[in-house]
C-alpha cells in the first residue's frame, strides 16, 4: 500500500482529500504494527498522528512529542510534517485551501468520534463517510480471551455491571454502547494477548438498564473460559441495535464512533449524550487494585534496581538493544509478570532528545562514556502496571547536563509534593512542574502526567496533567504518572518519571484535600545532582524518597546489590 496509490483514488471518489488517524475501531492508539496505517503509509512509528492525503501531497499532523522524531522517520518527498502546537489540522486547511466550503474530505467513521467528526463539520468542511477507502483496521489473528481474576480485579463483573446498571437509571436511559476497548475490558474483567504490551479485551459492549449485556469482537478464542453474555461479531452491531428503535440509548460522543451515532439516529433511538461511565468508574481503583499495584511497583523496583546494578559494572560495549534486553530479562523473572507495558525506550546520547524514541536495528546506538542514557520503561502485572522513566549518568556528567537535570528535579520535587483540594483538575497541576524550568528558560513539549490502568492501558484517562488537555478533576485512588522532562535537541534527553497514588491528606489537613504518594521505588542518579540548585526541602524530599527506596527493596537484593543501592539511595 502507497500514498501514491491511494491520492490515485480521491479523484474518482469525488474527494479533495482522505483522513487517516492512528486509531482502530475501537478508538484507541494500541494497535498492531500491521494495522497502523500512519505508519504502513508513511513510515512514521510514533504512537499519535493524523495524515491528511491530498491529491498532490500528504500532511503528517504530530504533537510535541514527535517533532523531531516524525521528520527522521518519513520521506520529504512524499510527506510533510507539521507539529500541531504550531499548525493545527484545521489552521492548516484553512490557510491551505481556497474555500473550505467546497473541501470534500474522506473520513472512516468507525476511526473517528463524533466529536470528532462534527469539529470537521464545524470548521465548513464537507465530511464524507467513505469507510472502505483504505484496508480493515483490524488483524484476522486470534486473540487468546482470560479472565482478569478476583484476586487482582477486586470487583466482579457482576457487581461493575451493577454499578453502572444504577447509573442508566438515573440517566433514565435503557442501554449504554461502549466502544473503548479498555472500557470492555475493565467491566467484564477480562483481558487477551490481542497485543504485544497491552492486554485489552479488542470488544464493544451493549448493557441494558436490567443488566442484560452483549459483547461484539471478532477473532476471539475464549476457549475454556464461560462467559455469562453473549459475543457477537462487530458485524452484528446494526442488527442489535435495532432492537432499541424508538428507545434511550446512553453514550459518551467523545469516546463512540461517528458510525455508530449514525446507526443509532437511523433507528430514532434517542441519544442521551453522557460522559463515559466507564471511565469514571476505572479510574478511581478500588483497595484491592490499590493494594495489587504497591506490590507490582515493589516488584518492578527490584528488577529495574537490579538491572541499574548491572548497567553500572556493564555498560562499557554495550547497545541500545542490549539494554532493552538485559532489562527485560529483570523484569521478567518477577511474579505476575505478563509483558512489558509498552516498548521500552532506551536513548543514549543524542536520542534520548527523541521524546519517544525507540532504538531498532538501525538506529541502535552504542552507549559512550561522558554522556546520558535515557530508560522509559514499563511492565504488565496480573496485579498493576508500571511506568518509570530514570536518566542515568554515563560516566562523568558535564556541568550543563548536571545543572539541566537537577532543574527537571526540582521539577519534579514541585508537583510530587503538591496539596491541593479535591477536584483539581489535573491541568491545574502542570504549571508547578514547569515553573522552575520556566524560570531558567527552559521547557518541555509534553504533558506533565497521565493515568495508569491496572493491568491495562499505561496510558489512561480521563485524568491528566497537561496544560492542553487536563480539564478532568482529580480524585482519591486514581494513579498519575509525574514525568517533566528538558530535552537538547541532537545531545540529549533528560526526564524523571514516578507513578504516583491520589490520597487524601488527612491528617496534616482538613478533609477535602489531597497529594500524591510515590509508588516508584527505584533510585534517582545523584551522579547528575547539582546539590546547590536544591534547597533544603528539595533536599529533604530527595533523602526521604531515598530512604524509603532503600528500606523497601532491600530485603530483596543480594549482597552486592544492597551495596550499591545503599550507595545510591545515600543522603545526598
């Protein structure tokens, strides 16, 4: 498949130009290298990107994350890049295109939410659903369907079902349609190994107000395992949903396909417009969710301070993809281990200023003395998930690589011991991160948080720390990540990043009041500390937070290991 191929058929299709996201039908970015059509069309592996195809060109639309990564990766002759914080989707049609009035764009309305959608409608864009345009979204390979058990869910399926059973009735709604994946997942309590790093259940859900469900997947091998609703081909969506001609469906416009909107107004189901239940649901975990994810972070910490351990004794010769390896192979060994939570990012050097790198076989760099290695990584517990990310000192750190890495520490420091009153929203937060980078001038194009599934999405809302999209309240027993970063483009790349736990502050405040809780318990590299950038409370926190580390892991640790972290996690 060739862009080229493709702007051949826009003419005859009586279209101007063809939209394609990253997204599947069930609106998420997790997704199959075989199925991530910005990729197969441009090249480009970042997690997050629109391609706009035209006639004569193509228009590759990135966030921050990607501004250097997306130019490297794609062909200029073919296609142009452009970061959104400097040209949106729609600025650039509007500066780009004579009168958007008559623009006739090509949409799959599976890939888009209605939202979505009608933000091209408003912008005088002519939409047209055209959804076999490019191939199916979605891999003919099987899945394998288990179940996420009790012991680590907290919640069955049945008592989750209820909940939201309660909440259709007070909507006075009779059925809610689900089309997120990891919504699917989380209700029914089951997973599958439908993707490399993210066990999501590839499903969309129908739930009726007297707990009636279905469930619609294609390619689901459910094996042995007893399912108490029926599953349905995707196929068989329409034909369902008929069945609630003339009746109140509930569903979220920001997290439903277009399409589906489309099939339900075609039937005169009436449409109760609602935020995602779900997702308000998943997001606050339960104590035995909490409970699984301290011991996942313990188990994490272990394997992650192991492999620092190593590294120090054994990174001379060593390669991006050696490290990628090696810390695998920690991780693997720890109990409820399923996978890593997303591929591992390991950027010595100059890639480390690639937010999102990932070293392949080309780009695999050796590790050199006198420089940074920046390790973003991640795993999948049966009982939590995991995302850290620490910048390690190869040998001796200059000056300025010291300076700019304690400024991301203090940064760091800011958030982490943030007090704030219940129902902040979390984009409220982002300015302490990146005051003290902004008052050295400096700054970092990312989002300073995100949430965290268990044993689900490492990426998962609706609550984040970011000043483009951080409107959703926080609250007690949801998981942030903490990550503000600095980057020097073709040098280096620096970022801390904890996963912290929403707890109230009581008793030091009143009720109505929270903070965050560590959850990460690896050591931060002292080597790359300029102490007298830290006052004596950015000190103390760094000494605390050391402290505890070491008392956690180790029991865990051999004797030569205890040495080294005892080393590592001393008063600064």
């Amino acid at each position: 498949m060739k862009l080229a191929d493709l702007q051949k058929k826009l003419k005859p299709a009586k279209l101007d130009g063809y939209l394609v996201t990253r997204n599947n039908m069930f609106l998420n970015q997790d997704v199959r290298n075989d199925e991530n059509l910005v990729r197969l069309l441009t090249g480009f592996t970042g997690s997050d990107g629109s391609l706009l195809i035209l006639r004569d060109k193509a228009i590759l639309f990135v966030d921050g994350r990607y501004e250097l990564q997306a130019p490297r990766e794609t062909d200029s002759r073919e296609v142009e890049v452009f970061c959104t914080k400097d040209c949106s989707f729609h600025r650039w049609l509007a500066q780009n295109t004579q009168d958007l009035t008559r623009f006739r764009l090509g949409i799959n309305p599976w890939c888009l939410t209605q939202t979505e959608k009608e933000a091209l409608s408003v912008n005088c864009i002519s939409v047209s659903a055209v959804p076999d345009f490019l191939p199916p979204m979605l891999s003919a390979d099987a899945a394998n369907v288990f179940e996420h058990k009790l012991e680590f869910a907290g919640e069955s399926a049945a008592e989750k079902i209820g909940r939201l059973c309660n909440a259709l009735l007070r909507e006075k709604a009779d059925a809610a349609f689900f089309s997120l994946a990891d919504d699917v997942s989380w209700l029914f309590n089951l997973r599958s190994d439908a993707l490399p790093e993210t066990p999501i259940l590839r499903a969309m859900a129908l739930v009726e107000k007297n707990g009636k469900a279905w469930l619609f997947g294609n390619n689901l091998n459910t094996g042995n395992l007893k399912l108490d609703y029926p599953l349905l081909a995707l196929s068989e969506i329409p034909a369902v949903l008929r069945r609630f001609k003339k009746k109140k469906i509930m569903l979220d416009p920001d997290a439903n396909a277009a399409a589906l909107l489309e099939i339900l107004k075609s039937n005169q189901t009436d449409i109760i417009s609602a935020p995602d239940k779900i997702q308000q649901f998943k997001a606050v975990k339960n104590p035995v969710e909490l409970a699984g994810i301290r011991r996942a972070h313990l188990r994490d910490g272990v394997a992650v301070t192991k492999f620092l351990c190593w590294l120090d004794a054994n990174r001379q010769g060593k390669t991006e993809l050696d490290i990628v390896e090696k810390l695998h192979a920690f991780r693997a060994k720890g109990d409820n281990y399923f996978s890593e939570s997303f591929a591992t990012i390991a950027a010595s050097g100059p890639n480390g200023a690639v937010v999102h790198y990932h070293p392949d076989s080309h780009s695999n760099r050796r590790l050199d003395d006198n420089s940074l290695l920046l390790l973003d990584s991640g795993a999948q517990y049966e009982d939590g998930t995991t995302d850290v990310t620490r910048t390690v000192a190869l040998g001796v750190p200059s000056r300025e690589m010291a300076e700019n890495f304690t400024l991301v520490l203090k940064a760091h420091i800011a958030l982490s011991s943030a007090v704030f009153p219940t129902h902040t929203p979390g984009g409220a937060l982002d300015v302490l991160a990146r005051a003290p980078l902004w008052n050295a001038g400096k700054d970092y194009n990312h989002g300073t948080g995100h949430g965290v599934g268990c044993f689900l999405n490492v990426h998962e809302g609706p609550q984040r720390i970011s000043r483009s999209n951080g409107a959703y309240p926080l609250a007690a027993g949801m998981i942030t990540s903490v990550e503000p970063g600095y980057y020097e483009e073709n040098r280096y790349g620096i970022r801390i990043e904890n996963l912290v736990e929403i707890t109230d502050a009581a008793p030091e405040l009143p009720a109505g009041y929270l903070k965050f809780k560590n959850l990460t318990l690896i050591p931060i590299d002292k080597r790359l500390i300029n102490k007298y950038l830290l006052n004596d409370g950015e000190i103390d926190w760094l000494n605390n937070y050391h402290r505890q580390v070491e008392e956690a892991l180790s029991p865990y640790l051999t004797a030569a290991e205890r040495n080294w972290l005892q080393e590592a996690c001393s008063p600064l």
